[in-house]
C-alpha cells in the first residue's frame, strides 16, 4: 500500500509547500491508495467489497479503477502469469 499526502485544491506548485503546511494544517488530509492484482474471476468481488466497506458517504469517497495487467514476472523466482501472483 501507497501512503499519499495531499492538500487537495490548496496545492499551489509556485508556492512553498511547508508554508501551506503549516498555515493550512486544519485542511491537512491523509489519502491512501491501494493497488490490488487479482485474477479475473476476482474482480467483481474486490470491487465490491472496498465498495461497501470504503464508502462514508462524503465527498472524497474515492474511485475504484479496474485495469488489465499485461504481463506479471515474479523477479526471485522467474514465474509469469497466474503463478507469479
């Protein structure tokens, strides 16, 4: 899992972003991101539950994005494909 910092809309790239930080601190929020690999068949149900068990109901809920792995290659071992996972 991915830790990601953000600040949202108050991110200003011309700005010191310390400065915003600080001054801003009571906006400050913590957004995760999580990456699953899964077979096929796995999808419709990893996507149901973050679905069900992520949602709060607010805005800043998030979004679920579904794509198609091209290849998988475990480094150590060599395998491909399903194995790999």
């Amino acid at each position: 899992m991915v830790k990601v910092d953000a600040l949202g809309n108050l991110v200003d790239p011309d700005e010191a972003r310390y400065h915003l930080l600080r001054k801003y601190l009571e906006k400050y929020s913590t957004v995760s991101k999580i990456e699953i690999v899964c077979r096929d068949d796995e999808v419709d149900r990893f996507v149901e539950v973050i679905r069900d068990f992520a949602r709060t109901g607010e805005r800043g809920d998030g979004r679920v994005f579904v794509g198609e792995i091209v290849r998988t290659v475990q480094i150590r071992t060599g395998k491909e494909g399903e194995e790999a996972l």
